[in-house]
C-alpha cells in the first residue's frame, strides 16, 4: 500500500519500505511571491450583480459582521468604491468591500474566494487588516487557485494566525480595475501551543527566517530542493544529542502554486549507531529519514507523522557513519495552510557514547 505526498512541489509515491524521489528533490522549489509581470485574467464575467443578505460593507465603518466561524457569505464589489488597496504584488484600482471578525482565541484563520466559490466570477485580490482600516496589514494574496466560475488561477486564497481580543478586516478587492461577484469562506482552527524549549542546541528559523519563501528561490535549509548537486551546502548540520528548534510553513509562489518549507538536516556520524528521533510541532507534520543520501537517488526510507501537538512516538534510524539525512516539512501544500513561524522540536539522541567522551576518566 502506497499514499501520495510531496517532498518539494513535485508529488510523488511512498512505499513502504522507500521510493525514489528524484523528481522531487533534483529541482529548485521554492521562489519568492514577488512576480515581474501578471498577466491579467477576463477581468468580470459579465453576470449581474450578486446581492447577498451578507453583502460586505462599503468600508470599516460599515464592514459586515462574519458571526461565528466558519462563515460563508456572497456579494458583489460592482457599483462600491476602491477604498482601500495594498499590493500583493500588485497595485489596483478596483472597488472592494469589507468585513469584520474579532478573535475570541488565538487561532489559524483560512480565508478563500476559491472554495466553494460558489459566486466569484473575477480576477479577485483578498487582504487582511488588524485593528483599523487603513491599518496593519495581517496578510494579503492576489492569485491563489481557481473558482468554479472562473477557471484562470487568480482567485484569492490565504492563511494567517489571529491573537483573541483584536478585531480584523476582512477586504475583498479585485486585480487591476477588475470587480465582479464573490463567495467568501472563513474558517478558524484554535492555534497550537506546544511552543520550542528554552535553551535548544539548534536554532534552524535563524538560518531561515522566511521558511523557505525567498525571492532568490534557494532555501537556506531547503536541501536537495534548493540544490540538487550540492544539497548538503543547504542542510543544517547536527549531531548527536542534539534539539533543534525549529520554523515552517506554507506559502504561494508567484506561478501561482502551493508549496511549503522543506527543512533537511545531515547528522554526520563518527561510527555506526542507533539513533532516535522524535519530533513535537504546532502543526500536522511528516519527518522522514532520507536513504540514500545522494540528492540524485535520495529516498524516502521511513516516515512519522506528527500531529499537531500530540507525540506519535519515535523514528528509530539505523544510522551510518558518515552522513545521515532527516527531513521535516508541512503534511499540506494548500488549506489548511501553515502560517510561517510555526515552531517544531526535533530531538536526536544516539545509543552509542562518543568516542571522545569514552576516554575521560572520574577519579
């Protein structure tokens, strides 16, 4: 029995024991959100207005109230104002309306035009701001997926975090001048908090603070995804006995597609050993140990899923001397999306005591 996951952006098949991933891992995956040109979709379909009894307000003053979570409300952005703009990466002039919702918890919030999209007929744009309007902006996306009713990538998808008491604004606008109709879906899941230790021997955010997502398209940890000929030269280097703490997520690329941070680690070992890993995140995550560590053969060997907080056991690794490659990165590609800073602890404790440690003596 075999299931589908995905390494970099490539999907790819797991077996039970290992499969090549060649196709995954032998490519750059990862590139910035920032994009040269767009080129624009057929702008409205030409259908009527979609009044709604949900219909979004003109602006923050008059912003409709979403109500509880999940929420699913239409509407039109036809004969409203562009009051307000952000640029995600692109600059508008297309009128928008607005919505509120205040955070009874800290939780991860999904909002899209895409699913069910039951009305969204445009090339939409969909930003969120925290507090006021104009104000902070908590997260923006211009293309992410597609509609039922508008087949081109450009409609709006994203995933934030929302800290409980503080009232955000949820803006749907439109690429360019473009204005149409639109169904918009929230959703919000309590945030995870099983947060990294205090004093961790590795801090892997450090080294990629953007997880994954750069506009140069090579991921500082990224591995084999960022660096098929030399993949080791992105992995962080540990050892044993080590805990690491590190950052993941999910993103869009400028394509537009889904991708998520890939984080790969090379445990270098003076001999042969048993090791033991274990891994607690804030977000459903894989860990796997790659075999062998060669990027143009690299394998899948085993996997642990790791389900938000809640331990799943240990990855007993029969480890090598030499190199040893351990990977950790998001179960998902799209919803439900992992917001960037999304903390996880990987552990490595080895059987075997150091040859150095070996030669002291207590007297």
């Amino acid at each position: 029995m075999s299931k589908i996951v995905k390494l970099g952006i490539v999907t790819v098949c797991v077996a039970a024991v290992a499969v090549a991933v060649t196709a995954a891992v032998g490519t750059v995956s990862h590139f910035g959100n920032t994009a040269i040109e767009k080129v624009p979709g057929p702008g409205s379909l030409g259908r009527a207005a979609v009044i709604d009894a949900r219909q979004g307000g003109e602006d923050c003053g008059s912003a409709t109230p979403l109500g509880a979570l999940p929420a699913t409300v239409s509407g039109t952005t036809i004969g409203y104002l562009d009051d307000y703009e952000e640029a995600c990466p692109y600059d508008a002039t297309a009128p928008d309306v607005v919505y509120s919702y205040t955070a009874t918890e800290d939780m991860i919030v999904t909002a899209s035009l895409c699913t069910p999209g039951t009305n969204t007929d445009y090339d939409t744009k969909l930003f969120i701001y925290e507090g006021s309007c104009p104000g902070t902006v908590n997260a923006c996306n211009d293309d992410s997926c597609t509609s039922p009713l508008y087949a081109g990538a450009y409609v709006s998808e994203l995933s934030t975090t929302f800290t409980a008491g503080n009232t955000y604004y949820f803006v749907v606008d439109g690429y360019s001048s473009n204005e149409g109709n639109y169904t918009l879906y929230v959703e919000g899941t309590p945030l995870q908090t099983c947060p990294c230790p205090p004093g961790t021997d590795v801090d892997e955010g450090v080294l990629d603070p953007n997880c994954g997502n750069t506009d140069f398209g090579l991921d500082p940890t990224g591995g084999c995804n960022s660096d098929a000929n030399n993949g080791t030269a992105y992995m962080v280097p540990i050892a044993c006995n080590t805990t690491i703490c590190g950052t993941t997520g999910t993103f869009t690329t400028s394509a537009p597609s889904d991708s998520r941070d890939t984080d790969w680690f090379n445990l270098v070992l003076p001999q042969a050993d048993t090791v033991r890993v274990t891994l607690e995140s804030e977000a459903d995550l894989y860990l796997f140990e790659i075999a062998p560590t060669d990027c143009a053969t690299a394998a899948v060997a085993q996997q642990l899923d790791q389900v938000n907080c809640s331990g799943t056991g240990e990855m007993v690794i029969n480890g090598q001397a030499g190199n040893n490659w351990l990977w950790v990165g998001p179960q998902h590609f799209g919803p439900p999306y992992v917001p960037c800073g999304t903390e996880y602890t990987l552990t490595v404790t080895c059987d075997v005591v150091p040859v150095e440690l070996q030669s002291l003596t207590i007297e």
